[in-house]
C-alpha cells in the first residue's frame, strides 16, 4: 500500500502541489526500500533516502516561505516554525538510529513523516493565501445557509460548532468580563470535544453511505483536531488577547473552507 497524493492534498498553486507531489514520491521510495527482505544494505540505503529526504523538505520548505512572504500570508511564522520542527525530527532522528532494530525503529520514522506531511499539508498549506490579515476580517461566527450540507444530522452539527465559536470570540471581545482566560480555555476544550463527537457521527455517515471520499475527510479530521490538541494555552502569557483571537480566526477559517469544499460534497454523493 503506497502513500498516495490525493485531490484533497491540492492547495491550487502548482510549484508547491508539485513539491507535494515530490516529497511524497521520495517518501514511497523509503517505504519499498524497508519493506524489501532481500536488499542486503537497504538500512544504508534508506538513512541515505531519508537525507535526500530532509534536503528537499528544506528546499520546498524556502519557496513556500518565500511565496507565503510575497502574499503577506499572516500565518507565515507559524509554517515557519512547523518547518523548522519536521528539519529537527529528521535530524534527530538521522543520528540516533540505533545498531539493532533498525526496522522497526526507520518504520516508526517513516509513519511520522507520512503523518506530519499529511496533516501539514491538509491543515496549513491548503490554508495559503485563504487567511486575511486582522484588520481585514469581518467574522460574525455564525452558521449560514451557505454552509448547508443538505444532512440534518451533519447541518445541525455544524450549526453547534459555530455556536461555541461564537461564544468563544465574544469572550475574548468582553473586555469587561474578569479571569476570563480559565472561561476560553474551558469553551475550546468544549469544542474540542464536540468537535471529536461531530467528526465521529460524520465519518459513520459516510460509512454508512459507502461515501468515496471517507479517507481523505479522515485525514482533514485527524489534521484538525491535532491541532487543537497543539493549542498549549499555559504558553501564552503576554499578548493573550491577540493570540488567542489568531487561533481561533485560523480555526475558523479552516473550518468554513472544509465545510464549503468537501462536508457539501458528501449530501451531493
């Protein structure tokens, strides 16, 4: 089974969808090399792989950023540093591979890479260019008939998660609630967990309709809620206002955009 680089991987700007396409192919030459039983140096030859590996993730790395810099994209810092994470791994990873269990050891590794290439590339790069600077958004957080699916059960859903954004934003707004940090972190681990409960009530509707595009929802699931699970509120002391108002305007964003071009998609299947 090959990691495939699928229509829900496209962001729509080519240099990058075709790097996508790149590091994915590089990352299934590492996958036949581990699975190969009969190649008596493929240890070497994958720690060579997965360097060719980490090179090209660097150099695809610098045109995003460097694209994302000409488009003034705000979430630029963030790449940025989800970039600099997935070099570090590698690198980490390249000088501890240790003299007995390689395999299992580089087949832990290869999973990881695959994992975080997914939900980078599901999350934040199909996010390029679809994120505002501040002072051009104008967020309500409020359900619409455009995001309409056509199923009572998902619309009804969505239509509560918009609810606990909205009374997320309002209380990052109310400059005159008090100690209101402990409420927002308790209203985003709500969403948090309705979010787990919505996808979960989601994907068994898919199931139940054979849908052909479960997996790649799956995934943006899966992308979504690993990075509300990433939010570590206790590392946020100064400036709290702005950054929690970033997370959630990203949130939201992403939300609306997996809702108009791919939930409307499922009561059309």
């Amino acid at each position: 089974m090959y990691y495939h680089f699928t229509d829900d991987c496209l962001i729509g700007i080519e240099q990058i969808d075709n790097e996508h396409r790149e590091l994915f192919r590089i990352v299934n030459e590492i996958k036949d090399l581990l699975e190969n039983e009969f190649l008596e140096d493929k240890f070497y030859q994958t720690q060579e792989m997965i360097k060719r590996l980490a090179d090209y993730a660097e150099e695809h790395f610098r045109h995003e950023e460097e694209y994302m810099e000409s488009i003034n994209d705000p979430e630029l810092e963030m790449q940025k540093k989800q970039h600099l994470d997935f070099c570090d791994k590698i690198s980490e990873a390249d000088a501890s591979i240790p003299n007995n269990g390689q395999q299992e050891f580089l087949d832990k590794l290869l999973k990881y890479l695959v994992t975080w290439l997914y939900r980078h590339i599901i999350f934040s790069d199909l996010m390029i260019g679809k994120i505002k600077p501040k002072e051009e958004r104008h967020h309500t957080y409020e359900f619409s008939d455009e995001y309409l699916t056509g199923i009572s059960l998902i619309d009804k859903e969505h239509r509560e998660l918009f609810r606990i954004i909205g009374e997320v934003q309002q209380l990052i707004n109310n400059d005159l609630a008090f100690d209101k940090f402990d409420d927002i972190i308790s209203l985003l681990e709500e969403l948090k967990e309705y979010t787990k409960f919505h996808f979960a009530d989601e994907e068994e509707y898919m199931k139940s309709i054979n849908y052909e595009g479960l997996d790649a929802q799956r995934r943006a699931h899966d992308a979504f809620i690993a990075r509300l699970e990433e939010i570590d509120l206790t590392q946020v002391d100064e400036h709290q206002q702005e950054i929690l108002e970033e997370i959630l305007a990203f949130l939201t964003e992403w939300l609306v955009n997996h809702i108009l071009h791919s939930d409307k998609k499922i009561g059309k299947g």
